[in-house]
C-alpha cells in the first residue's frame, strides 16, 4: 500500500513533535486494514510507534506469557486485562480503545 509510508512519515512528524494522541489517530486504523506483511519495516515501526504513543510496552510480557495472540487480541474484556493484572482503569481503557480501533 503506498499510503503507508506517507503516513509513517506524518505520524514520525507529530510525534517527534509531541502530538502522539494524533500520530496514534492516524496509524491504528491504517494498521488494522493489513492481514499479512507484518515483518515489513513499515509495518514493524507502525507497530513500535503506536505501542510508545499508548505508554504500555511493559504489558507486552506479559501478553507473550499467557499467549495473547492476533486471534484472542479482539476478544479481550475489561476483567480479562484484570486478570492479567492490568490494574490500572486508564490503561485498561487506553488498550480496549486501541483493540477496537484495530478490529475496525
């Protein structure tokens, strides 16, 4: 898709800008529309840009521990992110929206 590093190189801009709530705006719909190609740089930075903009890379452990995979991702509830420990109500809330906006 040729969209896509065009709008890498938005989202790179306003974050280094300190806009991450509208660099995360513009990548989450964008990498919910792709299925394959997940190890292409463009995807991977995609990935790694949206996970610092949300502030929640250090639950990534813990989704790799009890196998959250791209399959039980969309069928994540509110009492499952409190059962991985996820305590905090902002962050689960932060994380259910990113969720959705990737199954969009």
């Amino acid at each position: 898709m040729r969209q896509c590093p065009m709008m890498m190189s938005m989202a790179r801009l306003w974050r280094d800008e300190g806009k991450q709530d509208e660099a995360r705006e513009l990548l989450a719909p964008v990498y919910g529309w792709f299925t394959e190609g997940f190890d292409t740089c463009d995807l991977k930075e995609a990935k790694a840009l949206l996970e610092r903009s949300l502030g929640l890379e250090k639950y990534e452990a813990t989704f790799r521990e009890n196998e959250i995979n791209e399959k039980v991702l969309p069928k994540l509830t509110a009492e499952d992110l409190k059962e991985l420990g996820i305590a905090a109500l902002g962050h689960r809330r932060i994380l259910l929206g990113a969720i959705a906006a990737l199954g969009a």
